[in-house]
C-alpha cells in the first residue's frame, strides 16, 4: 500500500508542478511580510468561478470567454512593512526558472523615480503562447503570478480586476 500512496502523491505534485510551469519558492516571505496573498485557481475551480459570471454584461462576458483556455491562475503577493523585506536573490530564483527556448521576456519596465520593475514573460510551445508569468517588485513589495493555458495576450487585460490580477488600462 505504500508503494501505491507515494506514486499517487508524486503524481499529483508532478502535476501541480506541470499545472503552474515554475515554482514560486517565496513561501517562505509570507512569515515577513505584513500582508500576503496567495491565488492558486486550478481549472476546476475557474469553471466554477466563471460560473458566476454574468454573461449578459460585456466584461464579464469576455472573462468567461477567455478563462475556457486558462488552466490555472497561481499568484502570490507580498507586501512589507519596511525595505528589505526580500532579497534580490528571491526574485531570481523565480527569474532563472524562465528560460528559453519556452520562456521569452517580453516586457521589461523600470521606473527608476519609484523603484517599480515589471517583467511579463511567456510561454511558447509550438508557436502557441502556453503561459504568461509577471513579476512585480517594488522595494516594499513582490507579486508574481502565472496563467497556465491557452492565453490571448490581447485580451489578457479583460483579466483585470478578477481572480486576484490587477485591473490593466487598455
């Protein structure tokens, strides 16, 4: 029976390790930071989120539409009460995991007045995008998140504002 137990658990972590494409590896800012936030919205649970949905109204409409290809929306949050709540290091560990020949940065923005950096990346398997990972960072927080699936970037920003991802200006 133990044999069997292992391989189950080993299969369903293969799977949420497939499922979010990279690992987070922050778990462990959450005991630092003042507030956090953690998404992790598996495909199951998109379609019944998207259940709620009104498809009458066009925003809403349009989410519904786009999550049919999502398989999952995983993003953690953290915010500190003072600078140096994370190391530079933390950010890395998550930015060398998003390689080529599947990852390609896409968008690099620096706001040097207010110490912002963006970063969207993603995820190309046979000329499809397959993913889409942002980091956010700025000296008293970090956000990173991951969309796993079939992604329309240009409708991506209907996202906005649901499952926890920030509303985009269009």
């Amino acid at each position: 029976m133990r044999p069997m137990l292992t391989l189950a658990l080993g299969a369903t972590l293969a799977a949420t390790l497939w499922a979010q494409q990279f690992k987070f590896n922050l778990e462990h800012l959450a005991s630092k930071a003042s507030d956090s936030f953690d998404v992790s919205l598996n495909t199951s649970m998109l379609r019944f989120a998207g259940k709620f949905l009104d498809s009458k109204d066009p925003d809403e409409a349009r989410v519904k539409k786009l999550i049919v290809g999502i398989e999952g929306i995983y993003i953690q949050s953290f915010e500190f009460k003072k600078v140096g709540g994370y190391a530079p290091g933390d950010l890395d560990k998550v930015r060398n995991q998003l390689r080529a020949p599947e990852w390609s940065r896409i968008v690099g923005i620096k706001s040097g007045g207010e110490s912002e950096n963006i970063e969207v990346w993603v995820r190309n398997e046979k000329g499809k995008v397959t993913g889409v990972a942002i980091l956010a960072s700025e000296p008293r927080q970090l956000t990173v998140a991951n969309l796993v699936g079939n992604v329309d970037l240009e409708s991506l920003s209907d996202l906005g504002g649901h499952f926890g991802l920030p509303k985009m200006k269009k």
